[in-house]
C-alpha cells in the first residue's frame, strides 16, 4: 500500500471513530492514532496507547485535596 492510501484509509477510519465518539472537539490526535493502530494490528485496548493522554498526570498521583473526612473525624 503506498503512502498515499495508507493515509487516506486512516483519514477515513479516523473520521469514523470520531463520528462514533460523538464528534468531540479536540480529539483529532486520538482518533488519528487509534486509526493507526488499527492499521498496524493493535486493536486490542490493552496494546492501544492513548497517546493524547500520554503528557497527563499519572493516575497515582494524589488528590489535590485534603482528602474526604467522616463524621467521626475531625
């Protein structure tokens, strides 16, 4: 496949998955490399790699709160 229609396929599997999700803005990236993904045989959301989400906190970092206290703390 040349580049050219590797392109245009993502192009349009891309499109479909951000039609699917609704058409958030500001998602592009996302749905561009899932198609990609795709492509290249990582379809299973354990290999997919949100790479939008990739430059965010980490999920272990900890709240930014104090925390939630009880009825019997004080």
């Amino acid at each position: 496949m040349s580049g050219d229609d590797r392109t245009e396929q993502q192009r349009e599997r891309a499109y479909a998955l951000w039609e699917q999700a609704g058409r958030p803005e500001g998602r592009h990236d996302e749905f561009w490399v899932q198609a990609g993904q795709e492509m290249d045989g990582a379809t299973s959301p354990d290999e997919r790699v949100d790479v939008a989400m990739e430059d965010t906190f980490p999920a272990s970092d900890p709240p930014s709160h104090g925390g939630i206290t009880g009825p019997d703390e004080e």
